[in-house]
C-alpha cells in the first residue's frame, strides 16, 4: 500500500467534510498525533486503525483504501493495444484496457478474402455480443444452424451463450467490431 498515497487520500476525505485533525480524532478514536503521521504517509496504520479512521469519516474500510479515483480512468493508447496475428492472415487488435473484475471486451477484427477462423465456444449464460460490420462482408454461424451476414454498416446483438464461428466468403477483406459483456472469460475471442 502507498503510505502517501493513503494518507493524502484521508486528509482530502477529512477536509471534504470540513473536519479537523481534532474532530477527526474524536469521532474516529484515533489520536491526533497518529492521524496527522497517517496524512503524512509516516506511519502505516493497522487495519483497527484505518476501520476506526473509515467509521469517523463516515464511509466503508473499502471506500478508505480503494485506489483513488485517478484509476478509475484507464487510457490505452493505440501503441499499447495489442495485435494479435492469426494463421490465414486474420488479425484482432484489442482495443479495451483490461480493468480488473469487468469482464468486457472490445475488439476490431480484419479477416482477408476467404478466411474462416475454427469456431468458439459459448460464454457463460447472462453474456452480450454485439457485432458492428466496417467494410466488406462477415458471415456468423450461430450453433451450426443460423447463418447470418452482415455488409459494411449492418449490425447485430446476439445472447452470447453459444457457439459461434466467424468467416470472409467474399474476395474482399472484411472488418468487424465485438463488443462483449461476458459473464466469464473465456479462451480467444474474434
């Protein structure tokens, strides 16, 4: 744990409610001079401590050492997106940062004339796909039944607990978008 970081995360919390070093101490049970040296980051609290720092300023122990909310906002830069090369010429780019326990993925897929990746397998039940098509043609196979083709600007939701298979039956490159909200992850995605 940053010690600075958590102590700059108190006192911006105390002054928020217009408390002082004093009030503070007196609602939390916790001395001034232990408060003022966890503001400073000089001291690494214990777990009574930060509970009792937490009750006095009126929020949850997890609100009081969550990250700050600097780190709610993740920026992945177009260097930092990772490409991934597939045999027959597909390419995926993962557009989305990962941010731990969302489990949501988007990604920009380009399959060359005549590519036909193997199939994959369902996600768990209570998952969403949704599938843009930018240029050319995609053509989705859903549970070996339903054939679906989608032209450049078409799009589609499907519940994404099912196998699905991806493929370019035309002579043209084609490239689409998955946006999905699954329920756990699973191995590659288009």
């Amino acid at each position: 744990m940053d010690l600075v970081a958590l102590g700059k995360r108190v006192q911006r919390l105390r002054r928020e409610r217009d408390m002082t070093l004093q009030e503070l101490a007196e609602a939390s049970s916790v001395s001034v001079s232990m408060l003022s040296a966890v503001e400073r980051g000089d001291k690494a609290p214990t777990v009574v401590v930060l509970d009792r720092v937490a009750a006095g300023l009126g929020i949850r122990l997890a609100v009081l050492v969550a990250e700050p909310d600097d780190d709610r906002v993740i920026v992945r830069t177009a260097a930092d997106q990772d490409v991934v090369d597939e045999p027959g010429g597909w390419q995926r780019t993962i557009l989305t940062p990962v941010v731990p326990g969302v489990n949501f993925e988007w990604i920009r897929s380009t399959l060359p004339p005549g590519c036909a990746p193997d199939e994959y397998p369902p996600y768990a039940a209570g998952s969403h796909e949704f599938i843009y098509a930018e240029s050319g043609t995609v053509t989705l196979t859903i549970d070996h039944q339903r054939t679906i083709e989608l032209s450049a600007g078409d799009s589609i939701y499907l519940a994404a607990d099912c196998t699905l298979r991806y493929a370019n039956r035309t002579d043209q490159p084609c490239t689409y978008y998955v946006a999905a909200l699954i329920m756990r992850p699973r191995g590659a995605r288009p």
